[in-house]
C-alpha cells in the first residue's frame, strides 16, 4: 500500500524540473498557522484516546503506551534542544505564538529561538502514531491481535537481542546516503548528512536491539495504519503548508541534497522521518509491553 501512494507521487514529482517558490510571508498570511496546525495530530488523539478509554484490556498496555509516548515524545524535543539550530530554521515568527525555549547551535552556542509549538510536534505526533497502531491492534484489526500470553515466558537475556539485519541495513542506507551527499547530482556536496544520520540511529537503533523480542508480537496490519496515515499527515503537513509558507526550513548543508522540486525544496529526509519513528515507535511499545508482562501469572485487568 506504501508503494501505491510512493510509487506515482514519486513519478509526477520527478517532472518538476524547477523548486516551486517559498510564499512571501511579508503579510504574515498565516498568523499562527503552525500553533493551528498541531489539530492535525491533537483532533486524532482526542477521538481515539476517547474511544480507548476504558476499553484496555489490562493496565500494562496502557503503562506501556506512556511509557513509550514519553520515551519517543522526549527524544523529539531532545532533538531539538542539541541539533535543532544544526537541522532546521524558522524564519516565520507569525506562524507561532512566540514562545520560545533554548536550542544548542555548533556555530553560535544556545539560543532561544525554537518555538514551543516544535514541542507539541514532538509530543502529540508521538501520541498519535501510538494510538493509531493501538486502535488498529485492538478493534479495526483485532483478529490479527497477538495472544499475549507467551510474553510473560520472555526471559531477561532474550530481552537484548542484536539483529544484524537491520544493523547491515542501518550501515548500507547511511553510506548511501553518505555517497550521494558527496557525489550526488546536486550543488549541495558541501557538509555532511548529519540529519539523516540522526533519523537513521533513531528509526533503526531499537530495531537493532529489540526487533527479535517485538516482532512476535507486532500486528502488521495495525502497523501499516499508523504507517500510511502518518505518512499522508506529514505529505500534507509539510509538503503544501508549513514549508511553502516557512513555518520551518532546513540547513541544506546538513541534508542529503535530495529535495523534492514540488514540495518547495522539501528534504527527503523529512517524509523519511515519521516513517522511521512509526516503526520504532511500535517496536519499542511491543518491548515494553514485553518487559511489563514479564514473570506475570496472567494479565492484570482493569476494574470497571
């Protein structure tokens, strides 16, 4: 389903020869569009958190699903905070509100220029990407939902098991990357893809450590919802408003060098990094549920 919508975006979009132009924000025609936009994950979460509620099968998924909110919510904002001056720009204060927190840049040391909406980007993305694959786990594609039983078998050390198939795949994509950051046909050779080293070890790093114990236990189907509508969300999202009308930009020196002419310069590496917090999201929820349930006699139900 990924390759349906990726395959034909990517052939009309190789047709656009030129980068269609930024707007000109001098009239300030989005005044805080980026604070508005944050309904876009904030209008899900509501719904289905409101669905979900009280409908758990047991307390542990539920502390499962926070604790891995919080793991991937802080991750994003840590982002932020130490590379977010490094990657990104925002050159339209109107889209916000205008309250900032401090960022760490390489070139002029902390600063505080990142608006507080990037912290809601972080927090409620995360909050609906979880809830998507949980609602899809539990009723949309409920009979594909795994027994949860044999996790409480899980023993410590199979906890931590390397998985050499992602660590090779995370190894090629980054000298990949690498070479066409260097050698691509662009006129951005200079710098390095420090970006898309940072979405390569986030996206890929809990596989590479949990894949073996969280893959028994993924529903591939719910997976794929969270996938395809994260997908379009940021497609939207980025593509169409923020970036034309500049509620953040990019340092194209710490990008691949490939970007997307009909996206107004969109990085590639930007519809890549909801992808890869998707899949590492589900596999860190299905750990910790593993790690949760571990030594249990059986599940612990919710009462009421």
């Amino acid at each position: 389903m990924a390759l349906v919508l990726i395959v034909p975006f990517a052939l009309t979009l190789r047709t656009v020869a030129q980068f269609r132009p930024l707007v000109d924000n001098f009239h300030n025609p989005t005044h805080h569009g980026y604070t508005w936009s944050l309904s876009l994950f904030i209008v899900p979460v509501a719904v289905i958190a409101g669905w979900l509620a009280g409908r758990w099968e047991s307390r542990i998924q539920n502390r499962a699903f926070w604790l891995t909110t919080l793991i991937v919510g802080t991750g994003g904002i840590l982002l932020d905070v130490f590379f977010g001056l490094t990657f990104f720009t925002f050159p339209n204060p109107d889209a916000v509100l205008g309250i900032c927190f401090y960022g760490y840049s390489f070139a002029d040391g902390w600063q505080k220029t990142i608006p507080i909406e990037e912290a809601g980007f972080y927090i409620f993305g995360a909050l609906a990407v979880l809830l998507v694959y949980v609602w899809g786990d539990e009723f949309w594609f409920a009979a594909y939902n795994v027994d949860d039983a044999p996790r409480r078998n899980t023993r410590w050390r199979e906890v931590i098991s390397f998985h050499p198939v992602s660590a090779v795949f995370a190894v090629l994509i980054f000298l990949l990357g690498l070479l066409y950051k260097k050698f691509g046909p662009h006129n951005d050779h200079a710098g390095f893809p420090g970006y898309f080293l940072f979405l390569t070890l986030v996206a890929l790093a809990p596989s590479i450590l949990f894949f073996p114990v969280a893959s028994p236990f993924i529903n591939w189907r719910a997976f794929s919802l969270g996938f395809l509508f994260i997908l379009l969300v940021s497609l939207f999202w980025e593509a169409t408003i923020a970036v034309p009308y500049q509620w953040w930009g990019f340092q194209p020196q710490q990008m691949l060098g490939l970007f997307i002419h009909g996206f107004c310069g969109l990085p590639v590496e930007e519809p890549l990094l909801w992808v890869g917090i998707t899949w590492a999201s589900v596999i860190i929820y299905e750990t910790i549920s593993t790690l949760l349930f571990m030594g249990r006699a059986e599940p612990e139900k919710i009462a009421g």
